[in-house]
C-alpha cells in the first residue's frame, strides 16, 4: 500500500515545520456605508492583532455592494422625471492566522465605530 507522508517543509532558519495540521483561524467581515470608517477600523484591528503576536491576512476588501433606488420627484404628476438615489455598502475580510488568548482578549476590548457592523467567525 501506498503511505502518505505528511507535509513537511524546511521554513525560516532551517526549521522544519508541519503543514498537515490546520490551526485555528478567525474570520472577520467588515460593513460599512463609510469608507473611511471601514478603514480606519481594520486599521485598528490589524494594528491590535499584530501587537499581541498573530498573524494577520488582510484587510482583503470585498466587493462593493450598490442599491439604486429611483423616486419619481413630483408628487402628483411628470412621472418621467425621477431622482435617483444610491447606497453603498463597503466590505472588508480579515483573517487572524492562529489566535492567541491574548490575541483574542484585545479583540474582545477593541473600540469600534457603532457604523461598522462586525462579524466574527
């Protein structure tokens, strides 16, 4: 029979590590109408996870989700006169690559804008 060796690499200093086993991962996904607060806040999060010793993959932005929607101005009649009207949803993905309890605990304490909805997996 055929036996399957596990995945093993020579990583930084000649240090051999193993691939086979998957750590843990949180997932963090942004939203936000404001860009800038998008922003500012996986500024925040990658700068608080990278200070307590994970590592950070991201921010990765998403696509940009864009609502139109079209109101007729006139309240009685000229029905081909409309306003057009648009919101959009700005999107981000972090991924913290094997968590500490630190790591996790700053994350728990984090300050962020009551505009960008968080949700963690």
């Amino acid at each position: 029979m055929n036996e399957v060796a596990p995945r093993v690499y020579k990583g930084l200093f000649g240090k051999e590590e193993d691939t086979s086993v998957a750590g843990q991962k949180i997932r963090i996904r942004l939203k936000a109408y404001d860009h800038e607060a998008i922003d500012a806040s996986a500024r925040k999060i990658v700068e608080t996870v990278t200070r307590t010793g994970a590592r950070v993959v991201g921010p990765v932005p998403l696509p940009t989700e864009k609502n139109v929607y079209c109101v007729i101005r006139s309240p009685h009649k000229y029905k081909d006169s409309r306003e057009h009207f648009e919101m959009r949803t700005h999107k981000r993905l972090i991924d913290i690559l094997d968590p500490t309890p630190k790591t996790v605990d700053a994350l728990m304490r984090i300050d962020l804008p009551a505009s960008v909805d968080v949700n963690i997996q």
